[in-house]
C-alpha cells in the first residue's frame, strides 16, 4: 500500500501552532507546509491591513470590520480573537472542508485562539514555539527595526503573558537553531499522522 493511499483512508489532522512574536513562526509554519506533502495552512479571516508582498486569500482572507463583524454574528468562525488590535479568525468552513478531504491543517493562531479550539473539544495538536530565552527574543525583536522602541517594549511584554501559558500544550519546540527547531516539528507532525486512532478501516482492508 502507497504512503498516499494510506492518507486517504486517515482523518485529517489538526496542528495549532502558537508563539510569541519573534520566535519565529511564520517562518517555521512557512517552510513546514512545503515540506510536509498534504500539510496545508489554513487561511484565517483578518481585519488586519494587508502587508507588502501579501496575497489575499493566501496569506489571509483579508476583510473589513463589517464583514467580520457580519461573520462573528452568523457564527461563522470556529475561533476568533484581538490580536494587536486588529481582528483574526479561523473560519469553520475551512476547518469543515480539511475534515471532509482528509487534509492535515496547519493553524497558526494565537494563544486566546488556541485555547478557544481546545475549549470548543476541537481535537487539534497544539504545538508551542519557544525562543531559547528572553534576551535572544528581544534581541530578534530590535533586529527586525520595523517596530519603535515602545512597539517593542509592548510586544516583549505580550511575549512574557503569552510563554506563561505555554504549559498546557502538548508540545515544546525551542526555536534556537532553526534548521533543529524545523526537524523538531516535522518529527512531530509525522509522528502525530501516524497514530493508530486516526486511522479507520486500514487493518480490515490490509486483511482482506
Ligand atoms: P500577523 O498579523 O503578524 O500575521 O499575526 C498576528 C498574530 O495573529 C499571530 O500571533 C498569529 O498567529 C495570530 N493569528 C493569525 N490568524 C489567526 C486566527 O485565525 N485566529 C487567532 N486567534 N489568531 C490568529
């Protein structure tokens, strides 16, 4: 039996990936999903203005604050948040069409967001990056130079509130060597695809 025909008879799974700002996770969930055959990231909906070089629908389903609003009150997101003051939310719909193709998704949400999903009993794998230690994500933060001193101070302070709930998820993964951290992940998300309970039907199909 192919690796692929395998997939096809698993559920799809759910990775939630949080962090603070500067450990670097955009990054790791960019290079991941291209290295991960079937991994894709799930588009969240924003309020959030797009960035330079962003595509909208790729990156995000970029909206405005009517038309989230209008989304929030058909109750149309499975989890939604304020994040630095704009508005991010993960659609139902997305999360309905992964399960129905048997797609793993990759949701790169923030820690309200998370808790959230787990809250609502969504079975996800929820995966926190950590910088190796708090001068090191300072350090990153400044070398960035796109955020004032102050955005910075704001952000090192979010980062403190945010690492102190990192105890609840079910994985760690320490962004220090990048390329370490990137195996780190992967070996988890190949481990979690294998497990036996996400498999139906597999074994009486081989013995028949
Ligand atoms: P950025 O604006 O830098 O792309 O993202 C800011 C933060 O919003 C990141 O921590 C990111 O993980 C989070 N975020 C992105 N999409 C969602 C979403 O759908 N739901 C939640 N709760 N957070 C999100």
């Amino acid at each position: 039996m192919s690796n692929n025909s395998q997939s096809l008879q698993r559920e799809g799974a759910l990775f939630v990936i949080s962090a603070p700002s500067g450990a670097g996770k955009t990054s790791l969930c960019k290079e991941i999903v291209d290295i991960i055959p079937g991994l894709r990231h799930s588009v969240s909906y924003t309020t959030r203005p797009m960035r330079k070089g962003e595509v909208d629908g790729v990156d995000y389903h970029f909206v405005d604050a009517d038309v989230f609003a209008g989304m929030v009150a058909a109750d149309a997101f499975a989890e939604w948040a304020e994040v630095h003051g704009n508005r991010y939310g993960t659609a139902l719909a997305t999360l309905d069409n992964a399960r129905q193709t048997g797609c793993d998704l990759l949701l790169d949400i923030d820690c309200q967001g998370a808790i959230h999903l787990k809250a609502k009993q969504v079975q996800g794998v929820n995966i926190f990056i950590l910088p190796p230690s708090m001068p090191e994500l300072e350090r990153r933060l400044r070398e960035r130079q796109t955020d004032s001193d102050a955005v910075i101070e704001r952000r090192i302070v979010n980062a403190r509130g945010e690492i102190a709930q990192a105890g609840w998820y079910d994985y760690w993964v320490f962004n220090d060597d990048f390329n370490l951290a990137l195996e780190q992940l992967k070996s988890i998300i190949t481990a979690e695809t294998c497990r036996a309970a996400r498999y139906r039907g597999v074994i009486e199909d081989l013995l028949r």
